[in-house]
C-alpha cells in the first residue's frame, strides 16, 4: 500500500479533531477538515481497517506533527501520547 496514495482511495470528511474513527475501510486515508475547510488531520488505515498513523495540523502545536498507533490487546489500537517530526518516509 502506498501511503500517500492508499489503494483504497483518500475520503474527506468535515468535523472536529478527535472525530474520526479508528475502524474504516482498509487500505484508506480520511482527510479530516474544519467548517472553515482547513486541513486539520490525515488518518491512514491498514489492511484489516484499523487506524495505523495519524498526521495532525494546527490543533495547540505549532507545526504539523505525526502520532504513530500501537495494538493493544485488550483496547484495540491506541495513539501514542507523543508528538513525532513528519515522517516524510511515511508519505
């Protein structure tokens, strides 16, 4: 898979940080915007749907930053706390 151009396609939606599920169809990316029609947040999906690398803009940080998921077998996956530099290998 391609991550900057995902074999399943690229999908927009409009809503606010935090909105976007950690299931959707596999191999995907959601482009997330705010009602002003900023780019606020890029979520990639995995083989299986689930969330695997999220890339936040402009939300109390002052440059776009990168939040890798790991698998937890109880919770399913879960975000890293951390805020990463743009993986650029990533996409």
């Amino acid at each position: 898979m391609g991550m900057c151009k995902p074999s399943g396609g690229i999908n927009k939606s409009i809503g606010k940080l935090g909105s976007l599920n950690r299931r959707s169809i596999p191999n995907t990316r959601t482009d997330l915007y705010n009602e002003n029609g900023d780019l606020i947040q890029q979520r990639w999906y995995g083989p299986d749907g689930w969330v695997i690398h999220n890339r936040d803009y402009n939300h109390g940080s002052p440059r776009p930053h990168d939040h890798y998921w790991v698998w937890n077998d109880r919770k399913g996956p879960q975000r890293s706390k951390e805020h990463s530099a743009i993986d650029y290998d990533f996409c």
